[in-house]
C-alpha cells in the first residue's frame, strides 16, 4: 500500500533543436521507487541524475514518457495539488511581508480571503514565525526566509511535501537549526505527510530519514542502499 509509487518510469529530452528522438537522451529509464505513507525518504545521488526531473514529474510540472507515477494509487495527471513543492530558492516576493508571501499562493488556489489570512497566520506559527509575519524578505534571515517558503507550501495542506535540496544554500548551523524544525514540523502534523527529501549531503539524509534511495548516475539504476531506523523522540 504505497502512498508513492513510481514503476518504470521514462524520461527522455531531446536533444536542443533536434526532432529526433535518436539523439535524445535519457534521464531516466526503468526508474523505480515506492514510499509508504508517513514516510521520511532521502533521495541521494550525483547532480545530473534526474532527482529534480522525478520530483517535477511527481508534482506533475513535468511530463515523462513511459511508465508510470502513481499517488494513492493513481496515476499523476497534470498539476498534483496534493503535492507541494519546497525548492532551493526561497522564490518569495520581496515586496511582500510573509504574511503575504504566503497568502498569495492561497489567492492563486482560490482560497477566499478571510481563510487565507487564517490558514496563513496558522502556518506561520507552525514554523516559529508569528512574531515575524509583517515583516519583508529582506528583513529575514535566510534561514527565516526558506521557512517562509516552508510555510507558503504548508499552507495548501498538501498529503505530500517534497524538498528539493531545501537547506543547500544556508550555513551549517541554520541549516542544522532547520533540520530540527523540518522533524518538529513533520511530527506535529494531525496525520504525518509523506516527505520525499532530495540532498546532496548523506549527514543531513541520515539525521531526517526513514530511509534512504540513492540514484547512481547510469539512467535508472536506482537501489534502495539501505533503511534506517531513526529514535524519533
Ligand atoms: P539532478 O536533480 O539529479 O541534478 P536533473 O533532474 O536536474 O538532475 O537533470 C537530469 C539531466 O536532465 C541532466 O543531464 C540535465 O541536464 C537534463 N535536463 C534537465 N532538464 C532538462 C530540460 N528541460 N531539457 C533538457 N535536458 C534537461
Ligand atoms: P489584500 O489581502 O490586502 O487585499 P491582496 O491579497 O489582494 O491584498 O494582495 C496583496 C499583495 O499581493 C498585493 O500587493 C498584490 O500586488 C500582490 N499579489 C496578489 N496576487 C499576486 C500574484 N499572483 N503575483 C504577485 N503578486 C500578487
């Protein structure tokens, strides 16, 4: 009973202006992974190896050309609003308080107003920013500002978050700090989201995960290394 589930899944570009599909390459091929709902997944491996193109597929931004992406048991078509995506940069604008910055991304799902400022000022205290939430971008830390966008994705209550290198471009201890909350945050929940977490760093994958996937940069060959157990207090 996967809450993710993705078999044999294909990805192919082409190559820049060629129709061709001759010259086109393959990002991945035969790609298999599944993740039990609840679950903390770390997906590790070499840049270049298509963690972000599964995560757009996951999230319907992007197409793939043969197999198959399955969420509770459905395929994925087109935009997955049960899917909610926190990218590297923070992408907030900055002419907007946090408040707002997260409020937004309500008005484009049309949330109407009075539930947007509930579900944004909620939010904003769940990652620890009530008493920042009138302030702009450039009066927040970096670490404040990825927990805005944190909280931004939180806010369309998705059954799925997935974190694409999230805390790659904070220092060690704002990171450190981040991992912490992004635990507290996971664990506090009413029903645990599932969480597909993509890193670069093994350290960070082991302190937040369940379990590990690590992708090798051959199209596909995707192995399970190993699964941990972690003392979740
Ligand atoms: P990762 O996230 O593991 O670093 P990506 O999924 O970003 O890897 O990219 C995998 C491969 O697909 C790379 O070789 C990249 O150059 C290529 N790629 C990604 N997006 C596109 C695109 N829109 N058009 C062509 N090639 C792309
Ligand atoms: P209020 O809730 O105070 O009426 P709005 O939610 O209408 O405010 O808009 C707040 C701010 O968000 C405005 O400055 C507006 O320009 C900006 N805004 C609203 N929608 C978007 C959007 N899709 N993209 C960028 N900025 C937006």
């Amino acid at each position: 009973d996967w809450k993710i589930e993705a078999k044999r899944v294909a990805k192919i570009y082409p190559k820049p202006g060629s129709r061709s599909t001759k010259d086109a390459t393959a990002v991945l091929d035969g790609f298999d992974l599944q993740i039990k709902s609840g679950e903390f997944l770390s997906l590790l491996g070499p840049s270049g190896c298509g963690k972000s193109t599964f995560l757009n597929i996951l999230a319907g931004l992007e197409t793939h050309n043969g197999g198959a992406v399955l969420v509770d048991g459905k395929r994925v078509e087109g935009v997955n609003k049960n899917v909610g995506v926190v990218f590297q940069g923070y992408a907030l604008f900055p002419w907007l308080t946090a408040q707002k910055n997260v409020e937004v991304g309500l008005k484009i799902r049309g949330v109407p107003k009075a539930e947007r400022r509930a579900r944004a000022a909620k939010v904003l205290k769940t990652v620890g920013l009530e008493a920042a939430a009138n302030r702009l971008p450039h009066q927040l830390s970096g670490g404040m500002r990825q927990r805005v966008a944190i909280a931004r994705v939180l806010a369309y209550e998705p059954d799925i978050l997935v974190f694409d290198e999230p805390f790659a471009a904070l220092d060690a201890q704002t990171r450190e700090f981040l991992q912490g909350e992004l635990l507290r945050i996971w664990e506090s929940g009413d029903t645990k989201k599932t969480i597909l977490f993509v890193t670069h760093s093994i350290d960070e994958a082991i302190f937040l995960s369940d379990r590990i996937a690590v992708m090798t940069r051959a199209p596909g060959k995707v192995k399970t290394l190993f699964d941990i157990e972690l003392p979740r207090p």
